[in-house]
C-alpha cells in the first residue's frame, strides 16, 4: 500500500491502520515522491490526496497512467465536489472518498478495490527457480531442502523472491522490510544478505542472490 498525503497526521494514521490489517505500507508527502514510489515499487492499492503541494493528485494519476502502470488509485480530498469525482475518476482513478472520513469506510473501499481487481488473491507458494517459499508455513525450500530462517531474514527473502531479476536498492529494502522505525545503517541490509547467503549458496547451484554494486541486490531468477 501506498498512503500519499501532505498532512504527517493523516499519513501516520492510515499508514498505523493499514499495517494493523497486516499490509505493509510506504508514504509520500508529495506528488513527485508519489510517483517513484509508485513506479519503483508498484503497490497494490495507492490512498492519494487529491491536493498536493506540488502536482496535484489528478496530476500524478495522468502520469502514471501514461507510463502504463494501473495500480488502483483510491483519491482522498477534502472538496465534495461532483466536478472534482468526475475528474477524478476520467484520469483513472477507482474510487473516491472525502475526509473527513472513517478509518472503517476507508478500509471497506479498499477491500472493495482488491476484490475488483483480484488483488486480495494472493499467492500462498513463491518459487523461483531452486527457491520454494511456502507463506502459509512460512517454510523455505532450496532444492527440497528446509532452510531455517529468522523472522527478518524471511522477510527479506520473501521481498527478493517477489521481484525476481530486479535490482532492489539498500532504501528501498530498509522501507520494506525494517520499515519506517528502523533508524540504523544501510549496513544491516549487507549483514542480512550475507546471513542468507551462507544459508541458501551451500545448497544452491549457483549463488541466489547477486550484488548489483552501488546499486542493491537482486535474487536471479530463470529468464522468461
């Protein structure tokens, strides 16, 4: 998920809300930062205010639209405007919602949403080539063989294994997997890579996870 609004007490509460439903989530203050969160990372559902302080919601929404990216966009404004839902919905928005609003109703559209669009039918297997990734066990297989993982090393693969032969850079692993609270050095994503290579390359044909220098990582998976 994906929570853009320029006011922190909103963000802070529809991002404290959407991680209590068990989703993890990403914020932007403003519409620039909108879109290359939306474009490096492809959310399932994006909360966007309408009025930004520099591009408008309409404004980020026709922009992603144009580079072919049709995550549901769920507008947040505070006019109740006929013109402005009209508009909202001709750019390529999926619903919109006036504030103030409830925390229930918010929650009920983008349930909504995912059914609409199937994104509530997530995977339960992962696999990517020797990598099995069962999340209703929370098992790791490579090869068929179990591999024990810690609460955080399992989050950091399983956030590898769903973008398999992209480069994920060391910000925007912090932002998924340690989150907003995390405050320490990029130095903890090297030390948790490290701690998954000697776990997975004994067991691996070749090495699953490769270092893009001054870039991120990347977990190789077969080519389509």
């Amino acid at each position: 998920m994906l929570v853009v609004d320029d006011e922190p007490n909103i963000r802070d509460l529809l991002s404290a809300s959407l991680r209590f439903q068990g989703h993890r989530v990403l914020t932007a203050a403003n519409g620039n930062e909108a879109i290359n969160q939306i474009v490096d990372n492809q959310p399932d559902v994006v909360l966007l205010d309408v009025m930004l302080p520099d591009i408008s919601g309409f404004g980020v929404t026709k922009k992603i639209r144009s580079l072919g990216i049709e995550v549901p966009i769920l507008f947040l404004t505070a006019r109740d405007d006929t013109e402005d839902k009209v508009t909202g919905l001709t750019v390529g928005g999926d619903d919109y919602v006036t504030k103030p609003f409830s925390l229930d109703e918010i929650l009920a559209r983008i349930s909504a949403i995912m059914r609409r669009t199937g994104k509530d039918q997530t995977k339960s297997v992962i696999v990517v080539g020797e990598l099995t990734i069962n999340e209703d066990a929370h098992e790791v297989t490579v090869n068929g063989n179990l591999v024990d993982l810690s609460p955080t090393e399992y989050q950091l693969l399983r956030y590898l294994a769903t973008n398999p032969n992209r480069v994920l850079t060391k910000a925007q692993i912090l932002d998924h997997v340690w989150e907003y609270d995390f405050n320490g050095e990029m130095g903890i994503v090297e030390s948790y890579v490290s701690y998954l290579r000697k776990k997975l390359d004994p067991i691996s044909t070749e090495p699953l996870i490769v270092t893009k220098r001054g870039v991120g990582y990347m977990l190789k998976g077969p080519k389509a």
